[in-house]
C-alpha cells in the first residue's frame, strides 16, 4: 500500500515562510496530478496547488503569487514553498498523487499562522 508522507509543518508568524515537502513511500509508475490541499476548522478541503506530470501549474487565488509548488517525477516527491504567511493560511495541509487509476493522501500536516 502506497503512502504519501508529508513533513514541514509547524507554527509561523505572520508574513513568514514554510515549505511542505511530501514523498511517496514506494515507487509509483504514473502520476498524472500531483499536488496539496488544505483543511481549516469547519470548511471544507480545499486545492492549494497542483502540478500535472508535464509541468502546468494551479494555484487557488488566495495563494498565487505566494506559494510555489515544485515536483520531481523520478522520485514522487512534490514541494510547496510558502511565502508570505497569513493568519488565514492555518490548515492542515494534505499531499494527494492522482493516477490513472486511483489517488493517493497523506496524512496531512499541521501549519499553523499566528503572532
């Protein structure tokens, strides 16, 4: 069973950064989309930002221009550097790999922005 295993969350201040990173526990052959999304307290999950195999990128409005999402195929790894923290960032964050088949989660991570 394939996991996906996310690392970097934490407490920040405002205007602050973080990077997500997340790794898949084994080799998957194909992943068309790969990407993170976000939870906060009592909303729905929600995209972040995603990145298909070729390299076009998606941001949801409330973080283009701040965070940068980057992914290396030959390692199933995806990277989201976050920049500009704000209060309304804090979420738990969750990694997903989407195949032609099936989608992966991780378990999520916790970022958290307060002053």
């Amino acid at each position: 069973q394939v996991q996906m295993v996310e690392s970097g969350g934490g407490l920040v201040q405002p205007g602050g950064s973080l990077r997500l990173s997340c790794a898949a526990s084994s080799r998957i052959p194909i992943i068309n989309n790969m990407g993170w999304y976000r939870q906060a307290p009592g909303k729905e999950r929600e995209l972040v930002a995603t990145m298909i195999r070729g390299g076009r990128q998606n941001y949801a409005d409330s973080v283009r221009g701040r965070f940068t999402i980057s992914r290396d195929n030959a390692v199933n790894t995806v990277s989201l550097q976050m920049n500009d923290l704000k209060p309304e960032d804090t979420a738990v964050y969750y990694c997903n790999a989407q195949t032609p088949w099936t989608q992966y989660w991780g378990q999520g991570t916790q970022v958290t922005v307060s002053s």
